[in-house]
C-alpha cells in the first residue's frame, strides 16, 4: 500500500494508545458510552488509511522535553473556558 505520509505520534496515555488499537470500540454500546472519543477513534482511523501511522508509548513525566511541552499545552488549553 503506498502511504501519502509516515507519522509517529509519542503518547504517555495508554488509554489513548488503547483506543486507537484494532480492537477498541468492538462493542456496541461504547460509542454511545464514549461520544468524544468514538469521534477520534472515527477520525483516526480515516487517516490511517491514508497515512502510515506509528504510535509509540512513552514513559510520561521522565523529563522528555517534547511530552513536557505538550503537557504544557494541555494545561494551558484545559484551563480556557469552552
């Protein structure tokens, strides 16, 4: 299959690293369970038909500058108003 791109995304969350695996979202009731991540999970999985996606876990807060930053970004935008 030729890939318009490669991608590696680094994740601390092995939630989230769960919920783009094969077997997520196999029962009915999680994408009513889950709305939010059921979108994602949809999301993903489109563009990882176009796109080679590599996730990689990565151990969170052991000074990875780049997981710190997006730390950082994550406060920053949990802390804003909707």
């Amino acid at each position: 299959m030729l890939f318009r791109s490669e991608v590696l995304i680094r994740c601390d969350s092995c939630t989230a690293l769960a919920w783009c695996g094969p077997k997520a979202f196999k029962k009915k009731n999680h994408a009513k369970k889950y709305p939010a991540a059921w979108e994602l999970v949809k999301s993903y999985r489109e563009i990882s038909a176009q796109h080679k996606i590599t996730l990689l876990q990565i151990k969170g807060h052991a000074g990875d500058a780049e997981n710190e930053r997006a730390d950082e970004l994550a406060q920053t935008q949990a802390a804003k108003p909707f």
